[in-house]
C-alpha cells in the first residue's frame, strides 16, 4: 500500500511517519510544501531526519496516486487535503478536529462519498481495550443507565513547538477546539450515537500566560443528553512542558449500579532518573496510535468503512461549535436534534 502523510504540521504525524515507516507493507510518502522554510521540524528537514521520502509539492504527491492518506495539516486546511485525496481515489485519515466549521466537514464526508473512498477521523482512544470492556458493560446493561460521565483530556500547550495552535484562524479556536473532541467522541460510542442536546462551556487563558496564543488554554465544557445523561469535560492545557508525558485523558462514569473509571494512559512504572536529575515514569497499556493505524490500514486494504468515520468527526465537531457559541453569548446552547440523528439506545427512564 502507499500511504501518504500531508503535512508535518500537527505533532502527531511524526508518531504516525514513526509507526509506519519500517512496515513491510507499506510504502510510504510525505509531503509538506506549506511549511516554512527555517523550521526543523517540518518540511524536508523533518524528513530526513525521519528516513523517508520526501516530495515538496502538493500536485506531485497526489499523481503519485496514494492508497491511503493521512492529513495532519492545520486544522482548517483539512478541507482541501481531504477533498483532493479523494479526488486522486486515496482513503483518508484526518486528524481531529474533522474540521473548523461544519460546511467543511460535511463537504469533507460528501467528498469522500462522491469518490468511493473511506473518511476516517483520528481518534486513537476508541481502541483501548480498558474503554472497550466499559463499552460493552453500558452496552450490556450490566451497570444500568449512564447517569454522568466527568471526562478530563490535559495536556501541555503545543503552541511552543506549533505556533498555529494559538491562530485562531488555522487551528479554530485553541484548548476547547484541540481537546474537547475526544471526549466527545467516547461519549459518542458510550451513547450509541446518541447527539448532544445542550451544551454550555466555560473558559479562560490563565494558564501559559508566558504565551501570547489568543485562544482559550483552559476549559469546561457541560453536555446534556436527550437520554438524561451529563457530561462534564475538562479540556485544558494544564501539564508543563517538562511533565514526562504530553499529558492524560480518563473517564469516571456514573451509572445507575455502578461507578467505573478509565485511564487511558495509565502509570505503571515509576521511579527517578538521576541523569536529569527529574522524576521518571514509563506509561503503559495499548498503543492507542497503533491500533488506530491498523484500523486505517484494513480500511485501505479492504475497501471497507472505517471507524470512526467521518459522521463522527462531524457528531464532535459540532459539540466544540456549541461550546464556542455559549462562550460568545454566556448562556447555553440547545443544539437541534431529530429522532434521525440520535440512532442509540435510549434511557430505560424515557
């Protein structure tokens, strides 16, 4: 298969470039033309620093027809990558959030439909196996209806290695807008599809005030149900650049018989290490990066829809647009909903 990755923009295409460059089945290219010159960790320097190929224009890669494509550009120039993989017959990848308006991500998801080809939205926290066996206890019943879920995603502020993280213009927004999706996105598969009723939100920019971003860097965001379940999700930039780790995301989910909570970065091993003179862990568990991999990667080979898609991407996306509008006017912000769109299980209460 060839895979093309667009862009060195986001921190995580290097980790993707990484999983995917010594595969014996995969024959992989990257391209970065949009990156600016002196930057070591984009472009050309990026990429031979990794070991791979290198093609420095848009129009050449995608002659060079692609199995599959990953985009891992900013956040608002996912559109345009998206719709010209399609074009060029590639199944996508795109990395969260789907995109920064609506209008893009449905002409992303019709783009891909017209073209035959899977659009698939990064988010690796689906494949846990921790969040899997708490997928199947709600699914099964066993713990009861799920009353509220307090989802917290903190990392540090990717601003200093990736200016247009605080661009308002490229990146959307800033903590809300890169954190607030995953959780919705596992609130998503917990509830069955299940689209967000009501949503208010909260935010400020205290934290990193050594950085001049002009996007929120810490947030809280509340979601209500049409089942009668709550979330409540942290979304902050709040760990220091030197924390061990970019920083954590879990779950505590309320259920009628039950609490559960889930760690989807759980500490393992912990200890000092006394040539940084700093405290040392060692995270354990899946590589959530790499399942999520294999799933695009039977999704090229197979032809077969991905998950999550990108009417996933679109069902988060328009959770962080609500938290944006209740943070202009201060007030919460009904989203509409129809029977058709919420497709899941409904509250025994109902």
């Amino acid at each position: 298969m060839r895979i093309a990755v667009l862009s060195f923009a986001h921190v995580h295409a290097q980790t993707y470039v990484e999983l995917l460059r010594d595969r014996d089945d995969v024959e992989l290219l990257t391209a970065d033309p949009d990156a600016p010159p002196d930057d070591p960790d984009r472009g050309a320097a990026l990429a031979e620093r990794l070991g791979v190929p290198y093609v420095d224009d848009w129009d050449a890669v995608f002659a060079l027809r692609p199995d599959g494509a990953m985009v891992t550009s900013e956040n608002s120039r996912h559109r345009e990558l998206v719709e010209r993989a399609a074009a060029a017959g590639a199944h996508v990848l795109c990395e969260k959030p789907l995109a920064t308006t609506e209008t893009d991500a449905r002409a992303m998801i019709d783009a891909c439909a017209r073209a035959g080809v899977g659009l698939m939205t990064a988010y690796p926290v689906r494949f846990a196996a921790a969040f899997a066996a708490l997928h199947r206890a709600v699914a099964d019943g066993s713990l009861g209806p799920l009353v509220s879920v307090h989802g917290s995603n903190n990392g540090w502020n990717p601003t200093a290695s990736r200016p247009w993280f605080g661009d308002r213009e490229l990146a959307g927004g800033g903590a809300v807008m890169d954190h607030t999706v995953h959780i919705a996105d596992l609130m998503d598969v917990l509830l069955d599809g299940e689209q967000a009723e009501e949503v208010y939100a909260q935010a400020n920019d205290v934290l990193g005030p050594d950085t001049e971003t002009g996007v929120e860097t810490a947030g809280l965001v509340t979601v209500r149900y049409p089942g009668g379940a709550f979330a409540a999700i942290d979304c902050s930039w709040s760990q220091p650049e030197d924390h061990p780790t970019w920083g954590g995301l879990a779950l505590t989910c309320v259920a009628e018989r039950g609490i559960v909570e889930f760690d989807a970065f759980p500490r393992l091993l912990g200890g000092f290490d006394s040539t940084t003179a700093r405290s040392r862990w060692e995270p354990g568990g899946d590589d959530l990066d790499a399942a999520m991999l294999e799933e695009f990667l039977d999704t090229v080979r197979t032809g077969r829809r991905p998950r999550p898609d990108g009417e996933a991407g679109l069902r988060g996306l328009r959770v962080v647009l609500a938290a944006y509008t209740s943070l202009r006017t201060g007030q919460p912000v009904r989203l509409p909903v129809t029977p058709d769109d919420n497709p899941g299980r409904k509250h025994p209460a109902e």
